[in-house]
C-alpha cells in the first residue's frame, strides 16, 4: 500500500511496526498518506527522549506520529529520529488536532516545530523552564508559578483575523479556571459583543499532574491507581485500558472469563460516565431535578462497586494479565439492582427533557460541528459520533468479544449538543444489552492469565512454599517483565478512544509512557466552536463535550 | 432555680444567650462553601451534595462560587504550581472570619504525585483549619470535616479574633 509512495520517501524500513521516515520527509509523508491513502484521522503525536535508553541511538530524540484511515480499520505509526536543535515541519495545515499536540510536544520534550501558528507551552506554566519529560529532569523538581498567563498573545490574531484591529468596544471575560460551569479547572478567555462571543480561546494544564513522568518511576502494577485519576468518572476503563495495552506488549490473552468481567464492569463504568455528563449538563441548562434522577443511581452502582472492589470511586480492579479477584456471591443481583435504577432514573430524567420545548431550544443547533470537522479535530467517542460519524473502537477494532455481542452504535445527525447528549443517553442503553447479554453468557474458568511471570501467585502458595513467595517477592519488586518494544494499543472509553503508546526497555518500568486522552482533542476545539454564540450556550458546549480534566491535563 | 429576668417574662418564647454563642450558633448552622473542586474529590463531593448523603442537613447547601460570599473553602483535588496563585487569590477574597477545609491526599501533601508539577499541600500557600484523608475521601469523611469545623466555630469571638491575626507566610507571600 505504501509503496506507491514518491520514490523518495523511504516507507520499507521498518522497525516494531513503525515507518521510520527521515525528519525531512516527514511531513511529504503525511501529507500523502492524507491526501492520497485517506488516513485523514490524526490520533497523536509524541516524542520520545533516548539519552537513558539501555541501547544507543545516534540521535537523542523520536517524534513520532498515529494516524489513522477513514476507515478507522488499519493504524500507521510513523517515526523520525532528530537531534535537540532539528526543526519540524508543523503539520497543522493538514490536522487541526495537530495543534495542541505539537504544543504539548514542545511543552513537554522541547522539540521546535516550523510554521506552527502559535508555539507555546500547554500543560505547565509560563514561568516553567525546562521540559520535564526530557529524561535529565528531575522527577520531583517544582517550579513555583506566581502569575497567570493573560492570553492576550492568542486572542489578538484572532480577533484581527475577523477583523477586529482595534478592540476598545469589545469585553474581555474569563470563564475559569475556577468557575462553576467550567467542570473543573479549565479556563475559556471570550471576548464580547454584548452577549455574543466574538473570539474564544481556552487554557489547559491546571491539573496537570504530571502522570506520564511519574508512570517513568513506577513498575506497571503501580500504574494501575494512577490511571483510575485519569478519567476518573470510569476509572475502571482506564485501568482496562492500560492493562490491555500491556498485555498487547507481553502477547498474552485474558481467560474469557476474565475479559467478560472486563466487559461488564467496563459497560457499567461507561454507564455512570455519561451519567454524571448528563446531570452536570442539565444542570448548566438549569434543569437541576435531572441532576437527581441521573445521579442518584450511580449512588447505586457505587455501592456495586465498593462491594467488588472496595473503592467508590477509584476502584483500581485491574491488573496487568487480570483483575484483582472474582465477581463475589450475590453481584448478579446487586447488578439487577443498580441497572434498574439506571433505567429508572434515565425514563424520569428522558421523560421531563425529551419533549421539553426549553431543552430543546437551548441544545439543538448549539455548538455544531460536522463530520469532517470532527474527524480533523480528532474528535472521538461519543462526540464523534454525534457528527454522524460511525467509530466505535468496538466496533472498528473489536476486542474482548465485542463481535459476539449484539448491539448498536448510536449516532447523531446534526453534531450539536442535542445530538452529543443524546448520543449518550442511547449509548446507556446500549450499555445495558451487552451487560444482559455478557452475565447471560458469562463461562467459569480462571480470571488471570497462568503465568508465573505475570499474575501473581495463590496466597496460598506464597505463605507456604518458598517458590511462591520468591514469586511474589518479585513481582512485587521487580515487576512484570515487559519485553523490549513501542506500541501503541486501545480501547473505547467513556469519552471516546483511549490509548497509550508505551515503550519498554524489557525491565519492570515503561521507558515511557503516553496516553491518548479523548478530552484533549475535543477541548482544543471548543474556542472555534463558541465563538457566534452566546455565554450561555458556551457553558453548555463544554458540558456537551464531557471534558474531564484529569484526563484532559494528566 | 428559680426563672428570672426576661425569661420569667416571656416563658417559653425567649431565650436568654450571650451575642457570642447566637452569632457562632447561626454561623456554624449556614456555612457556604466555595468548592474549590479541581479533581477526583469534586466527583466525591458531588456525592456528598446529592440525595444520599445531602449536606443540607448540616445547613451547609448553599454552595456559592464567589469567594466574597463563601466562609467556607473546601479544596477538593489536586492543587498544581499553575493553579495555586488562583487559589490564593480565591483565599484573599474571602471575608473573616474563613475556614478552609483541605479534602483528600492530593490538597494536603501532593498525594502520590510527587513531581514537577504537583503542590506538595496547599498549606504551603494558604493556612489550613481541617484536613481530610482518603484517595478519595468518603462522602462521610466529607461531613465529619464539616463538623469539625462548626466545632471550630463555636469556640468564642476571643478566638476567631487571635485567628484572624495569625501569622501565615506561605510560598506565594512575597
């Protein structure tokens, strides 16, 4: 397929699965594989630091590139070495979603990008010097912020480029960082016309808690708590989400047993995601009786899941090659329960807003963005398909049986808010079939993968031979042991597709580790689609898209 | 003993209080909170506003996000060096007498992010009365912080006013 390529553009090499392209013709590359392979989905970019790698590569530095085709069937990685002072061509004329993602590039590893509209840093603060994911940063190195960045350098071009040289008229507000509809610490600069937002742009990194350095001084188990505070809402799918990229890197497949608990507890997570995105959007419009109907039942699935896994909230069930343990006695009913009172909360919460002139107002035709737009956003999820775009990594990309499973992908029409509030309401019930249907067809069997080198021992055998508790010691220790490699591996979160690129240098600890948040992508959209509306419906956009910081910040 | 002055005028209907306990008395029973919510504890404290847990029953619902009219600030989540000069000016604005609550591992000691980018407490730049554990705190844990702090409350104007006065140089005190 690629060898259609201009001659000069060397795609052959190829090393774990990645076209490693010279730093010159990286941007040829892409552009072609945009314009004439339709891999018109950009899912990330990051680089990588090499000076601590246990093999010598003659330059420090990777970017590296995920791009997908329109198909969202195949994935192509595209890799280039460079040193510190190499430039890169920014690829933002090509993919929206480019920008953030090179600004998090140079925030982060300190690679410079070419043409980039505005090259500044993203997730740490003006003051920041250094780039921390670089590997001589030290991990618990502080810097003190004493001001905030007043924005004026992004809103400015904006503002000329619809003609606003002179802007006396015009009123400056900040929605956030502390803000009661800004879901978290997320902070939108607008610039007004009376009500009328004339220009947006938003600032991220207020809870930017350094999650990727800190997986660099952790073995792979010890991630697993740091991935429930990604998305924190369905923290269960992101320890799913790690895990499964993980157990991609080692070659090794659940039990079925133990991928249909996956499945089920994972659907359940995805149910009280939207839910809490729903009440809190219903909330911003005002509707706060939704708030009690759609929230309360997650009270219910809490109970669920403190009983399973012992935490509320931050449940860290998985692990790598498993979970903790088995279902316990009675969980199928308790999950009746708690799906009944999903049901019930969802047909009260539907049955005052679906035919509800006022809601429909305020969230039809608010915030639009269409299919295309969407897809060069790198817009995913739930957001996507409210565009009318059919992705659904279940779908696309199945895994854990997710082919075996009747169900349906739920998609929008128009890409409003309606439509992205909606798209979840019906991904709830969808949720809710492929639970019935996995605890119809759920087998018995183990639930880890027997393997001394992955899952931990039987208790049993730790306390009373000395093979087992070695075992043990080691594990806990050293780690699992994950062969030398990159990889890149997802699932569908709450939010949408939620991937981590990991590298290992064959030890107990990633080399490094780089998510692919969903927010992050829909986020750097949101000031383009504000900007013509009114405050009010901005509050609503960004409820609509589910942000969540944890996520969005790392 | 027998009932004097306006109590054995009025019955019933009177009590007699010293102005210190009926403005600490009414003080402590409507507390409006600042939420502070940046993380995983905002989820937590959603709990702790919604039916099951409902802190109304401690008068303490009216949450308001405008630090000039909250007297209660419960930080809730990760506090990161790029958030904490808003923190502190949310603090500045508050009016006394102000009480801060710090909820779950992260505001009080940077939890397990121990990095280049997480607050290692926020009593390195705000004062704090109440500290809260957990990862994140149960709804419960949320209340039983609520209640330590209108114990605080009701200690005499003596001690709100020393309070006021206190010394506190935090990292963003010039």
């Amino acid at each position: 397929m690629l060898s259609m390529c201009d001659d000069k553009i060397d795609f052959d090499r190829k090393e774990n699965n990645h076209y490693i392209v010279k730093l010159s013709d990286m941007k040829k590359a892409i552009k072609f594989l945009k314009e004439s392979e339709n891999y018109n989905f950009l899912l990330d970019i990051t680089a990588v630091d090499y000076s601590k790698y246990k093999e010598n590569h003659s330059k420090r530095f990777a970017i590296i590139y995920l791009l997908k085709n329109k198909d969202f069937d195949n994935l192509v990685i595209l890799k280039a070495y460079l040193n510190e002072d190499e430039i890169i061509d920014s690829i933002t004329d090509l993919y929206k979603s480019a920008n953030w993602a090179e600004r998090e590039v140079w925030d982060q590893y300190g690679l410079k990008f070419k043409n980039h509209p505005n090259l500044k840093r993203i997730l740490n603060h003006k003051e920041f010097m250094g780039h921390p994911l670089r590997k001589d940063y030290p991990t618990t190195k502080g810097q003190l912020c004493t001001k905030t960045d007043d924005l004026m350098d992004e809103m400015v071009p904006k503002l000329k480029a619809k003609g606003y040289e002179n802007h006396e008229d015009l009123m400056f507000l900040n929605l956030g960082p502390a803000h009661p509809a800004s879901h978290g610490t997320i902070r939108n600069f607008v610039a007004l016309e009376g009500e009328t937002i004339i220009s947006a742009v938003s600032e991220i990194g207020y809870l930017h808690r350094g999650f990727e350095k800190s997986c660099e001084n952790h073995t792979y188990n010890q991630i697993i708590p740091y991935t429930d505070r990604l998305n924190y809402c369905s923290a269960i799918l992101n320890n799913i989400a790690f895990a499964h990229t993980v157990e991609g890197m080692l070659g090794v497949e659940l039990p079925e047993r133990g991928q249909f608990i996956r499945v089920i507890i994972g659907e359940l997570s995805r149910i009280i995601d939207h839910l809490v995105c729903l009440a809190a959007n219903l909330v911003d419009m005002g509707a706060l009786t939704n708030y009690w109907y759609l929230y309360n039942p997650r009270e219910t699935a809490y109970t669920l899941l403190s009983k399973l896994t012992g935490a509320r909230l931050t449940n860290s069930y998985m692990r790598i090659g498993g979970m903790t343990h088995d279902l316990y006695d009675g969980f199928e009913e308790d999950l009746k329960e708690c799906i009944k009172d999903v049901e019930k909360g969802m047909d009260d919460s539907l049955s005052l807003i679906e035919h509800n002139r006022i809601f429909q107002d305020r969230s039809q035709n608010i915030g639009i963005v269409s299919g295309d737009d969407a897809i060069n956003r790198g817009f995913s999820g739930p957001n996507l398909r409210a565009s009318g775009v059919n992705y659904d990594v279940r779908k696309n990309n199945p895994y854990y049986f997710y082919d075996t499973f009747d169900f349906d992908v739920a998609l929008g029409s128009v890409g409003d808010v309606y439509d992205r509030m909606m798209v979840r309401f019906e991904e709830i019930r969808q949720s809710i079939k492929i639970i019935n249907q996995a605890m119809k067809k759920l087998p018995d069997g183990e639930i880890n993968v027997s393997n001394h080198a992955i899952s931990f021992p039987k208790k049993q055998n730790v306390y009373s031979n000395i093979e087992g508790l070695m075992n043990q010691f080691k594990l806990v220790m050293e780690g699992v042991k994950v062969p030398k490699g990159e990889y890149y591996r997802s699932i569908e979160a709450a939010n949408g597709e939620l991937g981590f690129y990991i590298i290992s240098d064959g030890s107990g600890t990633p080399y490094k580790v780089k998510v692919r948040p969903p927010c992050f992508y829909a986020m750097s959209a949101l000031g383009d689609m504000i900007e013509g509306e009114m405050i009010a419906d901005a509050v609503l956009d960004l409820g609509s898209l589910n942000i969540i910081a944890g996520e969005l910040d790392r | 003993m027998a009932v004097t002055g306006e109590e054995a005028i009025f019955g019933d209907s009177v009590i007699t209080t010293k102005l210190d306990s009926a403005i600490a008395w009414a003080r402590e029973s409507s507390m409006w909170p600042y939420i502070f919510g940046t993380a995983c504890c905002a989820i937590e404290f959603m709990s702790v506003a919604s039916s099951k847990f409902d802190i109304s029953r401690f008068g303490a619902e009216v949450v308001r996000f405008s630090p000039r009219q909250a007297d209660l600030l419960i930080i809730a989540g990760t506090v990161s060096y790029k958030q904490a000069p808003i923190l502190k000016r949310i603090y500045d604005q508050m009016t006394e007498p102000k009480w801060v609550v710090s909820a779950g591992a992260c505001a009080c000691s940077g939890g397990f992010y121990d990095n280049y980018t997480t607050l290692q407490g926020i009593d390195r730049i705000i004062p704090v009365d109440v500290y809260i554990s957990g990862c994140p705190p149960r709804p419960e844990a949320f209340l039983e912080g609520l209640m330590q702090i209108q114990k605080l409350q009701a200690k005499p104007s003596k001690y709100l006013e020393k309070r006021s006065k206190r010394d506190f140089k935090g990292l963003l005190d010039a």
